[in-house]
C-alpha cells in the first residue's frame, strides 16, 4: 500500500474545552481516548487541538487525524470545516464525535447524513460546510434526566459515564472507526 492509497479520516469531537467532564463535551474526551489508545501526540494548532498519524484501526492502516475545537461547541463549525477541509476534503471520511440526548446514557448510534437534529454544535458545521451533510455523526448517547436540557448537558458527567467512554464507549468507537476506514479502503 502506497501512501497516497492509505484511507484518511479526519475525527472531530463536539465538546466545550473549559467544560472537559461535562455531557456536552464527551465527545472531546472521547478524542482523548483516542489519541491516548493509539498514541496519537496532541498539540495546539489553528483553532484547535489536533493530532495526526498512520495507525492500524483494527486491520486497516489509516492516516488519522483527531481534532478538538478551541470554540465553545455551538460555535466550533468553522474551525472544525478549516481542519476537516485540509485533511480529508471527502465527507466520507469525516466523522463528528457529538453528545446526544436522544440516546440512552452509555450507548452509541451511527448516523451518515440529516439534519442537526436541533444539535447546534452539528448545526454550526453544516452551515461552516455550506450546506453539505454527508458526513458520519457517532452519537454518544447521555440521556436525559427530565430536567432543563441546557443545564442537564452542563452537568458533569458521572464517574461511570467517564470510566465508559474511555473503556468499553471506546471500544466500541474504535469499531465503527474500522468499519468508516474499511469502507473508505473499499473505495
């Protein structure tokens, strides 16, 4: 395999950086886990922390690059559209870590494509696109609680919540990951 026929995929994880253990930001600390997993080297970069390298994910190689916004979640599309446009340029190799109350407290569920699903961290990087939705949302589910959604996905998350997404929440993440770099591989 040459490098030029190596599969890329660009991971941005939705978050708030001053707010690393709140719901709202799993999605970052799940790119944590990610870069820690694979040791990938993380380092401040335009609008952001990245890390980029050639791993296996599972059987497949990939160049993999990992990205963080420095702007609080709803305003993260434009930095996180400058990083995904100089790295993979493909909507099939774009994957949005993001925080979904729509699915139970410890669970995952992918989705290619749609509307933000009233998520504004997803709404700011369909409009930083210009409109283009084509790319993998992993849905890491928190739930709900009944309380006021605002301060609910402020809240921090338990420790169960953090022990999952850095353990078993990541394996199954790195799963989905092979399948997106097996695809992207398959042509």
């Amino acid at each position: 395999m040459t490098v030029e026929t190596i599969p890329r995929l660009f991971v941005a994880g939705l978050g708030n950086m001053p707010f690393p253990t709140s719901r709202h930001s799993v999605g970052q600390l799940a790119v944590d886990g990610l870069a820690s997993r694979l040791g990938i080297r993380m380092s401040s970069v335009r609008g952001g922390i990245s890390g980029q390298a050639t791993v296996y994910v599972g059987e497949t190689l990939v160049n993999l690059t990992l990205f963080k916004s420095k702007s609080l979640m709803n305003i993260s599309g434009p930095s996180i559209a400058q990083a995904y446009r100089s790295t993979v340029k493909s909507p099939n190799s774009m994957i949005v870590l993001v925080d979904s109350l729509d699915h139970d407290p410890a669970t995952l569920s992918v989705k290619r494509g749609g509307s933000a699903n009233g998520h504004n961290g997803v709404k700011s990087i369909i409009t930083a696109l210009g409109g283009e939705l084509n790319f993998q949302r992993f849905r890491l589910g928190i739930g709900r609680d009944g309380s006021d959604p605002a301060n609910y996905v402020l809240g921090n998350l338990s420790s169960f919540e953090r022990r999952f997404w850095n353990d078993e929440g990541l394996d199954l993440i790195f799963g989905e990951l092979e399948k997106a770099a097996l695809k992207i591989a398959a042509g």
